[in-house]
C-alpha cells in the first residue's frame, strides 16, 4: 500500500508544492515539462558550482568561471545617476582588491552592507580592460563557526529559461523549489533496490542519492549519489528487456519453418553468385535454428558495409517461401528499395519467384495489383518502403519480415509490419551501423544478436586521403585521370541548397562548378537529392548505373543501397560536417568492383580537435567496429539510442558511452536475478518486482521490438 500512497505524492500537480501555484505551475510545464513532484525531483542540476574553496584576488586567472573570495568591504561607492547607475563596492582581502558591483537594487544592497566586517562573497568573474569584478555577487556575513547558507558546499545549478528567470525561478529559485520538496516527501520514496543488492554494490538508499544529488555534501557523496542513480536506470533498463526477451521466447508461439525448402537448395547449391564466407554461413546457421523452433524469431543482424548482410536476407526469405509462407524487406528509402528489388530480381531470375516492389511511388493500377495478389497469397516476396505498413496492405500468410536500416524506422511502424498477421511473423532486422559487441548485445538485449565480421574475398581497401580546399585542381586533375580510365566518381554535399548559416558547399552550387569544370560532350554530370521527384531520383540513378554519366553529385541519398562497381572515387565536400557514421557509409559505395578505389574527405583549413579525430580515423582504418569506438567516445549513444527508442535512451542521468563497466554490470546481475527467479517471486526480490511493474504500467513496450 505504501508505494502507491508514494506513488501518488510522485504524481501530485508542482501547483500544489510550497512556493509554486498556479502560475509557475504552468510555466514550469511549458518551459521545462515539469508538471508533477516526481518530474522535479528527477530534474538533475546539470553541473555544480564548488563553493568548498577560498580564492585570493591574486590568484584570479581570466578563464576562471565562478569564484568565492573572502575580504572585508572597505569603500562603497554610487556611480552615475538615473538608469545608468551602479553600486561600486571595493572588496579587499590579504591579496589586493576587486570591484563588486550592482547595477539594480542600489538603495537596497548600499542598505544592508557593512564596511570592515569579513563576507564570504560568491559570483561569476568578470574580466574587462585588465580588471576583475564581480557583477551582483552573493555576499554572507563570516561565521567561522556556523558558516549559514550554501557556503562551503557544491551549489547545483539547473538549467532554466528566461520566461522562468523574470518569475524568479532560475537557477537559485529552482534550488529552493527543490529543497522544499525533498522536505516534504521527507523518506517516503520507496527504495527500488533489495538489500542485498545495495549491500553488495556498497550503494545509497534511493533517498539519500536524491537528496545528494540535488545537494551534495561534498564530490564524493556526489559520485555515489551518481554511481546509485545511475545504476538503477541501467539495471531497470536491462531487466525489463531481458525480462521481456524471456517471456517472449516462453509464450510467442511462432511460425515453425520445418526444413530449408526446396527454394533454398535451388539457390544455395545453383545459384549463388558468389561464395559465401564463413560468418555468412555461421549466421545463415544461427538463425535457421530461429525459424525452425516453436517461438518467433527476433534476430538483429549486424554487418559492415559490404560483408554481405543482402544475401542472407534473401536466403533466409527463400527459406520462408520454401515452408509456404510470404515474406516482405522494408527499407528507409526509395532509392534502397529498388537497389533491393533490382538485386533480388537478378540473383532469382533463374528462378520460378514472383517479387514486387511497393513504394510511394508505386501506381494506382499496379498497387491495386499487388494489394490483391498479396491478399491472394500469389506474391511470396515484396520488398518496399514505408508503404508496407499501410493499412490497404494485408498478406494472406505473413511468415518473415526483414528490416533493413532499422534505426530509420520508429518503434510503432515496425510495430505495424508484424501485426499484419494472426501469429506474429519471425523478425530479422539489419543494420550496416557497427557497434561493438558488448554495447550491442547489450542495447539490444531483447534481440538475439548476430554479426557478420568477415568481409567477402577480393574486396580491396578504399585509399583515404584528407585534402583542404587548397588541393581543389589536384583533386579534378584525380577525377579526370579516372574517369579517362572509365571509371565514374561520386561527389557529396552536405546540403541541398546554401545556408546562411553556415558556409558550406551545397549540392547545386557543387553541381554547378563541377558541370564547368566537367563540360559537354566529353563529361555527362548526374545529380540527385532528397527534394527529387522520385521519378527524376530513379531515372538519375539509372543513368549513373548504365555508365551514361561520369560523375555523381549528391546529397547523402546514396549514402545506403547504391551499388555501382564501376564507381572507384568518392569526394565528400566538407567532410568535418559528417558525422563517423555517415562517412563510413559513403565511403561503403566504392571499392565494390575489381579496381582500386578511392575516398577524397575535402575539409576546411580550420578543424574542432573532434572533427579532425573523426576524419584522422576514417584515414587510418577501414574497420567499422574501430570506427564506432571512437564514434561512441566523441558523440556519444546519439543515433544508437534512436535505434532502440525505448529502455537505454531514456536515461536522464546513466551514459551508455561512459558508463559502460556499470552498464555491464547492471546486464549480468540482472541476468543472475532472471536465471535464479525467472518470475520474481522471491521475497529478496519484492523491490525490484515492484518497481519493473510500476515500470511497464508507467513505458509500456510499443511493440515485439522495441
């Protein structure tokens, strides 16, 4: 009964707390979401301003944020008259002396300072024309004996925002409001952790993390109140997506694929177009041991560019075709739509298959084409967009859906796909995005998890050379030299059309320059971009494949599926604006024929110390897995949270960058727990059962993936 008493005081409109009302209440929900007691006492202070130590005036540096000093006030001085006028007081310690000025209130402060008694004074530093001051500072009567107020602590500071700060609560009004309300809920939060779990961990009490977190004693009562807050959120996160991944497994009864089917030994033992390297046939293994079982399927496949992830896509859909039953690849885009389509197409053509692509762009009377032929159980495969999932979409016998670029998609469109059947289809996702292992297994722990990290033989290195704008004839001297030898050359913008924000190259700026550098007859230039009818994309794109143009300039809609061997040279303008993953996805578009191939990242002469680690390493490897390491360290989660939208992304405090070891941690105990009392029923277990059933009542899982 008491942690739903708790759990009420957490849900209790901020209007009734002490020192909000009404109208801050609704200010405090526009401007920082805050609507109940449990929001604000989840809004952590974004940093702490460390007030245990003294400063002397002599040791002031400029790049000094905020400071505390220590000195008697020795002169106090009104400055100027009407709106221009200031409160000058000289603050003078055993060093030297500092200004502290007021520029509202004057009559106010004059009142209440006294000269020749020590304060404690407290503000942001300001440094101009060689001097130092401190603009409105806070200033205490010194009492070494009872030092009052947030001396000598770490002060928490929140972010705000101007409409809060003109109703007095930025920061410091923000503090108290907070202050209050640990007050008022006193120790009523109910602990989430068992007691041999804090014990064995040598963690705080959930209340006593808060409290510190808000308003620490000192660093090191600060990082247990982390480490603790932390800790819960990757724990929770990890046990109830292994919890869910058990249940699953238990009870979603699933499409049983008897045998490989005919189709698959036509192909595999016929039709192949080329061999398939040992992790090829180590996955293709993994998840035929999926289809073949009483439970759904859910497999990530996780492969880098190149290594072959199509193939066993295909393979695996010609084994649910084999057993009788329909199959559909859904991907992000048109362009990798069709790349798919045009694959399939020609690895089967040998064989006895219908396929049909549906896209937005798909017409009337070849949709309604499909939509019946689907109904009808005529079309085994069909490969699409974000058409799939429309509701005019029905299959007769979904058996097999596969998800290419997963991250692309949200949770409640793939979602859609899967509930397009009474029993629920088996799930292959597929994702050209490295992440090292660990992390993977871990943000995708409701996932079985596999990984092709072997690339097929005969696939060469792309060169990677990092050029500035002052190698500009060099590299069109390069791209000429080429396309003499008949190979095509992509060349990528970061932008369709010019910003004036920032001063980048944009697409058709690029095409322009590139089209007089590049004349008639001799050179033909394709373009293509994201604001493209999707008629103009395709028949651009096909002019590029025939080889009827040299040269590509595009945006980054080739970034997946475009598959052109023939294309050796890839220049990406303004290649410090791309983040690790992009770049290695373009650079995944050449080095697919037999020749050389090469990657041009053309930067400007003036590099962050992150962009220049970005493009250094696209120089100094080709192994996605290295890439994605240093990827995590400089951006963090970032889009690997977007691939999961649920669990590890709604970390308001854990980093699954920075806190990996915890993270780890928190996975294997909550494995152990799941091993030893699958249903958590053990009483040593009642908190944390608790707590995961408020969890799932409060973020219900969106879909069988999540």
């Amino acid at each position: 009964m008491a942690r739903f008493q708790t759990m009420n005081i957490l849900q209790t409109p901020i209007a009734y707390l002490k020192g909000v009302g009404p109208a801050r209440s609704d200010l405090l929900n526009r401007e920082l979401n805050i609507a109940t007691y449990g929001d604000l006492l989840w809004f952590i202070p974004f940093r702490y301003v460390d007030r245990t130590v003294i400063h002397t005036v002599k040791k002031l540096t400029p790049d000094m944020m905020y400071v505390q000093l220590l000195g008697r006030i020795v002169a106090l001085e009104t400055v100027g008259s009407g709106p221009n006028a200031r409160l000058v007081a000289r603050l003078r310690d055993e060093t030297g002396d500092i200004e502290l000025v007021w520029f509202q209130g004057h009559k106010w402060v004059k009142d209440s300072l006294k000269t020749h008694i020590d304060y404690l004074v407290f503000g942001k530093l300001n440094f101009f024309n060689g001097r130092y001051s401190l603009p409105h500072p806070e200033l205490e009567i010194y009492n070494p004996t009872e030092m009052g107020g947030l001396a000598a602590t770490l002060q928490p500071v929140y972010s705000s925002t101007e409409k809060l700060k003109t109703r007095g609560l930025a920061s410091k009004g923000l503090a108290k409001l907070t202050r209050t309300l640990l007050d008022t809920l006193g120790n009523q939060i109910p602990e989430t952790l068992d007691e041999w779990i804090l014990r064995h961990f040598n963690l705080l009490p959930l209340f006593e993390a808060l409290r510190q977190i808000h308003f620490p004693q000192n660093q090191e009562m600060l990082e247990k109140a982390r480490t603790r807050l932390k800790f819960d959120e990757l724990f929770f996160a990890q046990l109830e997506i292994l919890h869910y991944k058990n249940q699953r497994k238990k009870f979603s009864k699933g499409h049983s694929f008897k045998s490989v089917g005919p189709l698959f030994n036509e192909f595999y033992y016929h039709h192949l177009p080329f061999p398939l390297t040992n992790a090829q046939k180590r996955v293709i293994r993994e998840i035929y041991h999926d289809l073949k079982g009483p439970h759904q399927m859910n497999r990530l496949l996780q492969g880098d560019v190149g290594s072959g992830k199509t193939l066993v896509a295909l393979i695996t859909m010609l084994i649910a075709v084999g057993n009788g039953y329909q199959t559909c690849l859904m991907a992000p885009t048109e362009i990798l739509a069709q790349q798919h389509y045009a694959t399939f197409t020609k690895m089967l053509g040998a064989l006895n298959v219908e396929i049909r692509l549906l896209t937005g762009s798909t017409k009337s009377a070849d949709r309604q084409e499909i939509l019946m032929g689907l109904q009808e159980g005529k079309i085994p495969i069909l490969v699409g967009t974000h058409a799939l999932i429309e509701d005019t979409v029905q299959f007769n016998n979904l058996g097999l859906v596969v998800i290419d670029e997963q991250h692309r998609f949200g949770v409640e469109q793939r979602a859609r796909l899967w509930q397009k059947n009474n029993i629920p289809p088996h799930v292959l996702v597929m994702t050209a995005t490295p992440i090292p292992r660990t992390l993977a297994m871990t943000l995708y722990g409701d996932l079985d998890y596999s990984v092709i990290d072997e690339m097929p033989p005969g696939r060469k290195p792309v060169e990677t050379k990092l050029l500035t704008d002052s190698h500009r004839l060099q590299i069109f001297h390069f791209m000429k030299q080429q396309i003499k030898k008949g190979r095509q050359v992509y060349v990528v913008y970061p932008l369709i059309e010019e910003s004036e924000k920032l001063d980048l190259k944009h697409v058709m700026d690029g095409y322009e320059s590139i089209t007089r550098e590049f004349p008639l007859p001799e050179y033909a230039v394709s373009i293509v971009h994201g604001r493209m009818k999707a008629q103009d994309k395709e028949y651009e794109m096909e002019r590029f494949k025939k080889g009827e143009t040299q040269i590509m300039v595009s945006t980054t809609v080739i970034e997946v599926g475009v598959d052109v061997p023939n294309a050796t040279v890839m220049v990406i303008e303004n290649a410090e604006r791309f983040g690790l993953s992009q770049l290695h996805q373009l650079r995944g578009r050449v080095g697919r024929g037999a020749d050389k191939s090469y990657c041009l990242l053309v930067a400007g002469e003036k590099l962050s110390n992150d962009a220049l680690t970005r493009l250094q390493t696209m120089v100094q490897t080709q192994n996605g897995f290295e890439i994605a390491d240093v990827d995590l360290k400089l951006r963090g989660p970032g889009d690997l949270n977007g691939t999961r939208q649920s669990g590890l992304e709604q970390m308001r405090i854990a980093s699954i960058v920075e806190d990996s070891q915890l993270l780890i941690n928190a996975k294997n105990l909550a494995e152990k727990i799941l091993i030893d009392d699958p249903t958590l029923t053990h009483p040593h277990n009642v908190r944390i059962a608790n707590t995961l059933a408020t969890r799932r009542k409060d973020h219900p899982l969106l879909g069988m993936i999540s």
